[in-house]
C-alpha cells in the first residue's frame, strides 16, 4: 500500500497543459521508494478515491493558466463538497470527501499547480515552464518524505 500517491493530471497534448504527464514520466524513471505511487490521468475521476483512502498523503499536480508563467503554487487540499453520483470530473477537494464518504480516509493533501504559458495543441512545454520544472520535481521529492518540511514553494 502506497504511504504517498502523485496524482498528476491534465492534457499531454495541449501545451503547458501536459506538464504533470511529464512529472509522472519523470519519476516513473526515479528511483522511488516502494511506498509511492505516481497516476498520470487526463481528469480526476471517482475511481482514484479508493487508491487515495489507503494512503497518508496525496500531492496533486496540475497546470494552471492564472499567475505568471512558470509560477508553482502549493496549496493544503481540504476535503470538500461531496459529489454528485457519476461526476467524472472532480476538484481535488471533492474527491478527498468522496475518499472519506466511501473508505472512511481522507488522506493529508496538496495541490500543487504550476502556471503555464501555452495550452495550445503540442507537446512542448513553455520555456518558462520547462525552466520550472526541476523546483517542482524538487518540491514533490520534499512533499514525499514522511514528514515535509514547512509548506513552501521555496
């Protein structure tokens, strides 16, 4: 049973938009510690809340087209309104309460998301992006460890 699940979701073929699918792609290659598990999905969807149940902390990463380019925000998820039966298209926040309605677990949570530059079709980040993306890698490896240092994007 995972102690941590990477959840990163977007759309690897729409530009900025596919940076988590490249985080997944990143550490799928790392050496990871056997209790973390990494999902690349396009949507959060109601079957992640059974993973998230077994777990103690679950980092989101997603990619966002508020604040500056390249710009990484991490936030505490708290769970959240509960969901309408066969939503496919959740917020971290409710998937959480979904993960606690059902399995009786609402793990530890973060949100963390990076600002991008371009949501067009390709599968190139932005140079402000792709300058990021080791301070997130470097955030997530933090966010993995059983006791985070304080919540800073740093």
């Amino acid at each position: 049973m995972p102690r941590i699940l990477i959840v990163g979701y977007g759309n690897p073929l729409r530009g900025d938009d596919g940076v988590a699918w490249r985080v997944a792609e990143e550490l799928s290659r790392a050496p990871l510690p056997n209790d973390v598990q990494v999902v690349a999905c396009h949507q959060l969807a109601p079957e992640l809340a059974s993973q998230m149940s077994q777990t103690a902390r679950v980092l989101f990463v997603d990619a966002t087209a508020t604040g500056a380019a390249g710009e990484i925000k991490l936030e505490e998820v708290k769970p959240g309104e509960s969901v309408a039966p066969f939503s496919h298209a959740l917020t971290p926040g409710a998937l959480l309460a979904l993960s606690r309605e059902l399995y009786g677990n609402s793990p530890q949570a973060f949100m963390i998301s990076i600002s991008g530059a371009n949501f067009d079709h390709g599968e190139t980040l932005s140079p402000k992006v792709e300058a990021a993306f080791t301070r997130l890698l470097a955030l997530l490896a933090r966010l993995s460890r059983p006791e985070p240092s304080p919540v800073s994007v740093g």
